[in-house]
C-alpha cells in the first residue's frame, strides 16, 4: 500500500501467494507444450531416419551409379 508520497510502506504477503500461482501455472503449461514440440519432433526424427537408412541399403545395394534424366 503506497503512502501519502506514494512510496509503498507495506507489503500485500497475502497476494503474492496468488501471483506467485499465476506465474507457476504459466510456465508449466509452457514447459508442457514444449514436450509435447519435442515428443512430436522425435517421432519425426526417427521416421526420417527409417527413410534415410532405406534409401541409404538401396544405393549400397544397386552398385553402380544410375544417371536421371530430367524431363521438364
């Protein structure tokens, strides 16, 4: 509560408790979409990977380099 100068001169403890709330339940909910970014980009990752390693078996396997011809 801010005096007749307006500098405060007390504190509110009671409603720091509440902020202090707020806050937590922001960040956590921040933190769980992040994991949720992070799950989601894993899956990915190994999905690329399966597809790299295939194509990587196939070239070890066909030996000799092909040539493509471009049509457009």
């Amino acid at each position: 509560m801010p005096d007749k100068g307006g500098k405060p001169y007390t504190v509110r403890y009671d409603a720091i408790n509440a902020m202090l709330l707020n806050e937590f339940l922001k960040a956590h909910r921040k933190v769980e979409k992040l994991e949720a970014s992070v799950m989601e980009q894993q899956k990915q990752i190994k999905v690329l990977t399966a597809g790299l390693e295939k194509v990587s078996a196939q070239l070890k396997t066909d030996g000799a380099p092909r040539v493509v011809e471009n049509t457009y």
